[in-house]
C-alpha cells in the first residue's frame, strides 16, 4: 500500500472516531437539572368533569398541556427540581414556550396511586394514563 492510500485510511478512520464520538456525545449527553424522572414521565389526565378534554404530556424533552378544543401548548424543558415532603414530593418542571420562561408545580405521590396534583390546585388529582 503506498504513502497516499495509507494517507486516505488513516483519514478516513479517524474520521469515523470522531463522528462516533460526537453521536455517542449528542446521545447521552443531557443538560444539568434537565433530568425527567422516570415516574412523570407519560400523558396524565383527571376525572374532574371540568377538565375532561385536558392532559398533561411529560417526556424526556417537553412537557404538553392539552387544553381542549384540540390546542397543544409544547415547553421545552430546561431544568426539573423536587423536594421531599414526607410520602410525596414537590416538582417544579422549569420550560420555555414560544421562548419565554415558565414553571409548573406539582406534587407526586407514591402512596395515592402514584398521582399528582398542581401547587395551586390541590383537590384535583390527575393519574397517569395506563401504557404511558
């Protein structure tokens, strides 16, 4: 193999290290406090008559809130906090829409069938939908 060829695959090697290296980056890469826990993940919705055409949408990137008539406001997720309060826990979901900064509160709870209920709403409890 001459100088030139071994030149080219040398080339060509290194560059598959370096996309491989940036794809494997770019997949397991998360911003901090970005982190969803893997119980809010999913679609949430309420036996509560006045939100029956409502839902709450958390994955890894965004969190939806379905708002009837079929609007969908979508929040890119820029941080998620949570603390303890006995069996349940406050989180706060940090997300920007339409590039302005919002939060949404609520609390989860692990002894009420895995439920949640928002900060400012606290007697309307919302449960995840089963397969979510």
């Amino acid at each position: 193999m001459t100088d030139e060829a071994r030149s080219v695959w040398k080339t060509i090697w290194l560059g598959a290290v370096v996309i491989s290296a940036i794809m494997l980056a770019c997949w397991i890469w998360r911003p901090y406090g970005t982190q969803v826990p893997e119980e809010l993940l999913g679609e949430w919705r309420t036996t509560d008559p006045n939100y029956s055409d409502r839902a709450l949408k958390i994955d890894e990137v965004t969190i939806n809130f379905e708002t009837g008539d079929g609007k969908l406001s979508v929040g890119f997720i820029t941080g998620v906090r949570s603390v303890s309060e006995g069996n349940r826990t406050l989180y706060t979901i940090s997300y920007s829409l339409d590039g302005a900064p919002n939060e949404v509160s609520f609390y989860y709870d692990s002894l009420r069938n895995r439920t949640i209920v928002f900060k400012n709403q606290e007697k309307t409890v919302w449960a995840k939908e089963s397969g979510s």
